[in-house]
C-alpha cells in the first residue's frame, strides 16, 4: 500500500526567529550573567566575615598558622577568654558604655534633626541652601584637627574619661549628617496634609510627631541606624578621651593587640560580638531601611 503525502501533511518549513524572541533571549542571557556577577561580588564582600567568624571558633595556634587552616578542629576558648572566664577583662562595661553613647546620642540627633530639616525642606527658612552648606562644611575639618581642643577642653572641665562627654561629642558629629539625610526626606512629604492637620488646630510638636514623623519613617529610620552604626564605630575620641570607666567597645578591642603579640582567635571572637548590636539593629529596620535608602538613592 503506498502512501500519499499531500501539502497538509507536509512538514512546513521553519520560521525564522522573530526579533522580540531573540531581543528576549539576549535580555534572559545578560540578566543571567548580572546575576552571577552580583552573586560573586556579594560573596567576595561576605568572604572576610565569614572568615572572621570561622577562625573565632579556631584555636590560637590553629589561627596564628600560615597558611590558614580552616579544617582546624573549632573551639569555644576564643569566646571563653572575651567573656572573663579566661582570666581576661570583663567586656560587660565597655559594651554597657558603647550602647549607652549610641543610643542616646542617636536620640538626641533625631530630636535636634527632625524640627531643623523641617525647617530647611517644609517651612523653607531664608537662604536655607546657605544653612544647608554650612552643615556641611563642618565636615570637612578632619577629625584629628579638633582633637587637642577638645582633650584641653575635657581635661579643665574634669570631663575626661566621662560618657556623656562622647554623648556630646557623637551627637555634634552626627548632627549635620543627620539633617542632610532627613532634609530630602521630609522634602517628599506632602505639603497638603500638614496644612489640614494645622487647619484642625495642631501644633509644631504635633504635627512633627504625628503628621511628618510617620510618613517619613523610612528616611528616619535610615538615619538613626547610620548614627548609630557611626557612633558605635568611633575609635579616636574614644581612645584618647577615655580610660577605664567610659571605655567603649572599640577601644575594648585594640587590648587584644599587645606587646606579647595579636591574639588573632580572640580578636576575632571579640569582633564578632561587638559586631552583633549593629546587625540586630539593621536586621530590625530593614524593611524601613530599604525603603529609606531607596527614597534617598531616587532623591
């Protein structure tokens, strides 16, 4: 029996690919190949914590090796030693002292940063970009230049080796940080519902805490943690004006590089630990912190 083939049953000739199909297959590669280079970076900047964190858990003479052993056997003797029970200093009290500093110098940079950027953005002052420029060129004095008046200053007053002088300290060095960021975020808030909130008869303190406060959340929230992760880092006031009762965190951690060598294990341990406020604190806002950061990448 012989079979036909008719034109229905034909196979019909392949079509070349459209340009959007190819345009969309050039868009798949290339994202994936932005993919893999985001995920390389990222692992690349995760790489020295990770790494700091597995030799915390390594023995001294397995830390001190080289090269590197990250096979070693893991121990808790790094972490021992920073808790006390090694015969080492207690961490308690600078740590004590480095949330206090923070905290507290975060809350008042807020308190003095939110009505002035709402003057500078909302109720726009006279010749506030002038204002604006002036936060600003107080950063350009380094830090070290205003060191030896300040210690002069401290060491008259009696102020030395107290917290609340870092509390002071922190909060002018944040301050103007503090008021550039909060400056572009209240600048999106809308005009419209601060003046129906005036219309019903609020006040300044209330229309800040209960109008502009909440839609700027976002903004504000990225501007604490900055503070605060500012404030908790700072090492040079804190090593030259301190002792042995204000003696932060930071400071706590240049003990382990002595005269008898690094203590690399305990280093790393002690990193760890110290590290851990400002990560709970970032972990806690990152949902505001995002959409603050991306309000302030947009502005």
């Amino acid at each position: 029996m012989t079979t036909t083939i008719t034109p229905a049953t034909a196979a019909a000739p392949a079509r070349p690919a459209s340009p959007h199909t190819a345009r969309s297959r050039k868009e798949r590669r290339r994202n994936a190949w932005t993919g893999l280079v985001a995920w390389i970076v990222g692992i690349l900047f995760c790489a020295p914590a990770l790494w700091m964190l597995l030799t915390s858990f390594h023995s001294e003479s397995d830390a001190a090796t080289n090269p590197p052993s990250p096979g070693a056997p893991l121990t808790l003797s790094a972490y021992r030693v920073f808790f006390g029970s090694g015969g080492g200093a207690s961490p308690w009290p600078p740590l004590i002292n480095s949330v206090t500093t923070s905290v507290v110098s975060t809350a008042l940079v807020l308190v003095l940063a939110l009505p002035a950027a709402y003057a500078l953005s909302i109720r726009r002052v006279e010749k506030w970009t002038d204002v604006m420029f002036f936060f600003l060129s107080t950063k350009m004095l380094p830090i070290v230049a205003g060191l030896l008046p300040v210690y002069l200053f401290a060491r008259n007053t009696g102020f030395l080796d107290n917290v609340w002088l870092l509390v002071i300290l922190y909060t002018s060095m944040n301050l103007p940080i503090a008021v550039w960021m909060m400056q572009s975020f209240l600048a999106d808030v809308p005009v419209s519902i601060i003046e129906a909130a005036q219309v019903d008869g609020a006040r300044l303190p209330t229309v800040l805490l209960r109008v502009v406060a909440p839609v700027a959340a976002p903004g504000i929230a990225a501007t604490s943690l900055i503070c605060f992760i500012f404030s908790w880092n700072e090492l040079l006031f804190a090593r030259v004006l301190t002792g042995v009762r204000a003696e932060t965190a930071p400071v706590f951690l240049t003990g382990f590089v002595t005269s008898q060598g690094l203590f690399l294990a305990q280093l790393c341990a002690a990193s760890v630990v110290v590290s851990l406020p400002v990560l709970a604190a970032g972990f806690a806002a990152q949902d505001k912190l995002v959409q603050g950061l991306s309000l302030g990448a947009v502005k």
